[in-house]
C-alpha cells in the first residue's frame, strides 16, 4: 500500500505528463522555426574550476525543462551529483513561473530544501514555499494594459503569487487560445466577467506579471505598441519575453538580476563564484551580474550574445552537460543521458 505523500507524487507525475502533451501543442501553434546554436560555434573561455562556482542560479523553462516541461535526464542526474557531492552549493531556480509550477522540478532534482525567485524575481519564495517578498505593478497600468489587450483581441493573463486569470483572449475560428494559454499554465482561471478586475483596481490582489501570449510573427508589433502607448510613461513596468512568442510585463524595478543580488547577499557568496543559466531575454540581466553565464542552444539572440558560455538545447540536457563538464569530467552518460555533440 503506497503513501498518501507517494501517491500525491504518482498523481503530480501523471498531471505534468499530461501538462506535456498540452504545451507542446501550445508552443507549436504560436512558435516560428528555430535553428539551435552549437557550442563549438562560440569561442568560449576554460571552462571554470569546481572550486570557482559557489552558486548555481537557473532559469526553468527552457533551460532546465526540456520542450515537454520535463527536466532531461543528464540535467537531473548532474543537479542530484552536485547535491549530493556539494551539498553547500545552493541551486536556485529564478524563473517566470510561480513555485507551484516548478514542484515536480524541485522534488526531482531535490531543491526543495532551497528558496526560489520567480515571476522574473518579483516574488522571492522562501524553502517551505512562503512568500519572502513580492512586488506588483500599479492596479491602473494592470487595467489600462488588460484594456489594449481586449481593444485589439488578444490574450492577457494576470498573474498572483498563487493564482493566474485569463481577463482577455483572444478569439479566433483556427485556435483556441485558452487551450493554448493553459499549455503554459494549467492553473489559470477564466477571470472574464467576473469582479476580478475591480478587485484589482481596488489593490485587493496584487499582480507580479502580465503573461500575453500570441503568435510570434505579431510579437515585435505590439511590443513596439506598448513602448509607445501614451497611458505608459517609462517606469511603468519593465517588457521582456521568456520565450519569443510570449510577452511579460513586471514590475519596473524587478530583473533576474536583483534577485542574483538577493540570493549573493542571503548566502554571502560573491556575484563572481555564482553561475547563470537561462535562454530567454528575461536571463540577460542575471547574465550580466554573474561571473559565469551559459546560454542553451535554444536561447534567444540576446541572451546568446550576452552569455560567457554556450551549451547544447534544453531537450539534449544542456545544464547538465555544463554542469559535468565542471564537476565531473570524466563523467559517462548513460545513452538517454547523451546528447548529440557527444555522439
């Protein structure tokens, strides 16, 4: 007879597959093609020693779980050896999820003995999952961008330390775009028509992050559309993007970067003995203040540029790969642990 904590974990496990097939599906009708980055395309500098890297921060999608919102074999094997091995060194993930979205993650990999940035860093969880800190951005720029939103039909969802709402989508006959928004997050509640939005502009809900989901081939538009929105003076929030088919607004003063400042300070570990992974434009900040940054084969044109290292795409465990290249060269994969650049 299983546990009811086994069987909470059977029944997460059965959920993300799930989740997997449903992402998938979503990345393939909003994502253009991509041809992924080899590392043996960059120059890159010796790799660092293990005694050099006293930290370990990490974006989530993308980098640490493949297309399938799984995290690959070799990455989960490589986290598990430094654990084990290195149990000092903190591994952090700093994503734009909620923490609810990265259990599976933390359970796996066993990170949940540690804290957490998420919503690009506007929220700082503490290890047993309660909020340390979090920012919001201003109820009216919430509603005047949920306005733009609904005037040119597309997609806005507010996220909440714990919950996300769908308060705009978009409609059209080829696409079903709450389908396609729940591929990046199952929790999310169709908001619409509900009092949700006067509990916004009355400051009982705080929203860490506006998540607008749309094709990517219209993405650069309306970007260029909320960079010149007279309702948005500068200092209204702060766009990025995870991923190239998805913007995210947050709050002005939040970047990956002051939640590596926060994560340096709480352990006394120097920005230069901390290493960064990541894929989106979201990780450029976090690049920049970390001694070692490494961009996946899969990462933006931004990132890519910034990153002192490359390695190969979230789906052939590119972390994993670095991370064993650092801490365990002499390390053999086992074969569903290989990825192509090893063949």
């Amino acid at each position: 007879m299983i546990s009811s904590a086994q069987q909470a974990r059977n029944d997460r496990r059965r959920s993300s597959a799930v989740q997997s097939q449903r992402r998938r599906s979503s990345v393939q009708q909003l994502a253009k093609p991509h041809v992924p980055a080899r590392p043996d395309q960059f120059q890159d500098p010796p790799i660092p020693k293990p005694e050099d890297i006293k930290m370990i921060l990490s974006d989530v999608d993308g980098t640490l779980f493949d297309d399938d919102h799984e995290v690959h074999p070799r990455t989960r094997n490589a986290l598990l050896y430094i654990r084990k091995h290195h149990p000092k060194i903190p591994i952090i993930p700093v994503t734009g999820k909620q923490l609810v979205s990265c259990e599976t993650l933390r359970e796996e990999c066993e990170l949940d003995q540690m804290p957490a940035g998420c919503c690009h860093g506007a929220i700082i969880y503490n290890p047993d999952g309660t909020v340390q800190t979090q920012q919001g951005i201003k109820p009216e720029t919430v509603l005047d961008v949920v306005d733009m939103m609904v005037k040119h039909n597309k997609t806005c969802m507010l996220y909440e330390h714990d919950k996300v709402s769908c308060v705009s989508l978009e409609e059209r006959p080829d696409k079903d775009f709450f389908e396609i928004s729940k591929g990046f997050d199952p929790s999310i509640v169709d908001a619409r028509g509900t009092d949700f939005l006067q509990k916004v502009k009355s400051g009982e809900v705080v929203i860490n992050k506006i998540f607008m989901p749309m094709e990517e081939t219209v993405i650069e538009d309306f970007m260029i559309l909320l960079d010149h929105e007279p309702r948005f003076p500068v200092g209204s929030f702060k766009m990025t993007r995870a991923l190239p088919y998805i913007i995210e607004l947050v709050p002005p003063s939040v970047d990956k970067a002051v939640a590596l400042a926060h994560f340096s300070g709480h352990y006394n570990i120097p920005a230069e003995n901390i290493i960064t992974f990541g894929d989106g434009e979201n990780d450029v900040g976090m690049f920049s203040a970390a001694g070692y940054s490494v961009a996946m084969g899969n990462a933006m044109a931004k990132p890519r540029d910034t990153a002192t290292y490359h390695t190969v795409t979230n789906n052939e465990g590119g972390v994993g790969l670095f991370l064993d290249k650092v801490f365990r060269p002499d390390y053999v994969p086992s074969a569903e642990e290989t990825s192509a650049v090893e063949l």
